[in-house]
C-alpha cells in the first residue's frame, strides 16, 4: 500500500516533569530530551512502521535541527523526496511538558511549516492521502482537492477551515475537544468520522450515526505525545487494507496504545508485529 502525507516537520524538546505547571508557574526537577516530531512526520512514520510505503511532503529549515528532525523518518524507509529545505526559515519546533501519568502540554514554533505553501504540491496527489492542519490551511484544502483518492484529515489543532474540505474528507479524525468544537460541521459530509477518547477507545461514525467503537488494551501510559498521530496512521492503514470499522479501531487504539507508553512521538511508534501481538 502506497500513502502520501502532506504535513508539518518538527523537532521536539520534551521536558519531562514531577507535574505540569500552572498559568505562570515555574516547575522544577524536569529532564530534557530532543525528539523527531511534527504531526506529518509522525503520521507518516506510523504508517510506515505498520506496514504502509509513505512519501512525506513537507518543509523544514536548512540548518542542524532539520537533520535530526528528519532521522528517524531516513532511517525505517519513509521517501522524503517531497521534503524541501527552506534557507529562509527554522525547521519547526514543538516545546513539550509531560507529567508522570504521560499527560502534556504543547507549544509549536511552525517555521518552515507555515511556508509549505500549496505551490509545492504535484499537479495530482494519485495515492490515498493523510492531512493534518499544522501547515497552512490554503496547503491543506489544495492537496486535499488535487487528491485523487482516499483523502484522510485529520482536524487537529482545530482551526476554520472551508466546507469544501470537509465535504471532501473520506475520513475525519477529532479527539474529543476537536469534535467539540467542529461540532455537527463534522457531519455534513458523507464520510466517516472518528472521534478519540484517551483511554476509553475511539468512535466512528457515519452522517452522524454510530457504527462502531472500540477501547484500547490496558497500558501503563508514560508519554501520551504522538499517540493520536500514531492512531491516525494506523486507522487509514486498518481501513485501506479492508479491515472492517470495528477492526480497524482496535487496531488503531492498540497502536496508539502502545505509543503511549513510550516516551517521545517518533521514538514510541509501534511495528506492525507489536500491534497485532498486544491485539492476540
């Protein structure tokens, strides 16, 4: 199976902490490490590692960052011969703050990112298609119209974005904050949509009715960064390999399971084998 992944390029800098702080607060004792990372890169590796061959299209800096933003992506295979390297702007940043229990806080610096402009894109996009809003959105609704075949958005962050996209989308992917704020837009199309729920699984559903749902193995969770793009990955996989929608989300909440309990986005994403062992 072929997959193209229009997307963002980060490198992460995770500061793993006795607790999250507080509005102004200062919080002490943390340890830092430096991960590949961006939804994109992250999707795009996922689907790789489950089985996929993925061409990644995107944009990073021309300096040290870009490097190893890019190593893990080089190293398990994924083409990156869409990935263009910008002399005018910093490889993209995510600053990351995680607790014991894995939960998080981020903030991302774009750079190059947010110059990955719809001008970088093929004339048509021929294989199925996985989108994420970490580019511009005027990139995201052109690749998702020149696609020729299954599209996938996934709506995180949540920003605007035009009627036309969501129509387009065969799958729509929300966590539960996401849905929240799309609201009922989420079902005017008629493609599926899942929402995520954490620890208590996921949902598809179809012009608004429920069709199946699934919850994930029990886990110990110790960074939840890069679990729902490793969910994303797995989902348009499961369903692109013909797995039925309650299969396809138990394998989908088993990968992003697995991912969690791993610390860093790249770093924790699950093979194929890890998947359907944890599933057996």
């Amino acid at each position: 199976m072929k997959l193209t992944v229009v997307g963002s390029i980060n490198l992460d800098f995770v500061a793993t902490a006795p607790r999250l702080p507080r509005a102004g607060e200062t919080v002490t004792g943390a340890t830092l490490a430096r991960h590949p990372g961006g939804k994109g890169a992250n999707q795009a590796l996922a689907a790789q590692r489950l089985g996929a061959e993925v061409c990644l299209v995107g944009r990073v800096g021309r300096d040290g960052m870009a490097e190893e933003a890019m190593a893990l992506l080089l190293a398990h295979g994924v083409d990156v011969a869409g990935v263009v390297s910008d002399p005018s702007a910093p490889t993209g940043v995510a600053l990351i703050a995680v607790d014991p229990a894995g939960d998080n806080q981020i903030v991302v610096a774009a750079g190059a990112n947010h110059r990955a402009l719809p001008e970088q894109l093929t004339a048509r996009i021929e294989t199925p298609l996985i989108l994420q809003l970490e580019l511009p959105i005027e990139t995201v609704e052109a690749a998702a119209g020149r696609g020729t075949d299954f599209v996938c958005v996934n709506l995180a962050p949540a920003a605007p974005v035009s009627d036309q996209l969501l129509r387009r989308a065969d799958l729509l992917v929300v966590n539960e904050t996401e849905a929240e704020f799309y609201g009922d837009l989420l079902h005017q199309g008629g493609g599926r949509v899942v929402v995520t729920l954490g620890a208590r699984g996921a949902v598809m559903y179809q012009r608004g009715a429920e069709i199946a749902r699934a919850t994930p193995p029990k886990v110990k969770a110790v960074d939840a960064t890069g679990a729902g793009d490793c969910f994303v990955g797995a989902i348009c996989v499961a369903l692109l390999e013909g797995m039925e929608p309650e299969a396809a989300l138990r394998f989908a909440c088993a990968a992003g399971a697995i991912a969690a309990t791993r610390p860093g986005a790249q770093p924790s994403l699950p093979t194929r084998a890890e998947v359907e062992q944890i599933l057996a």
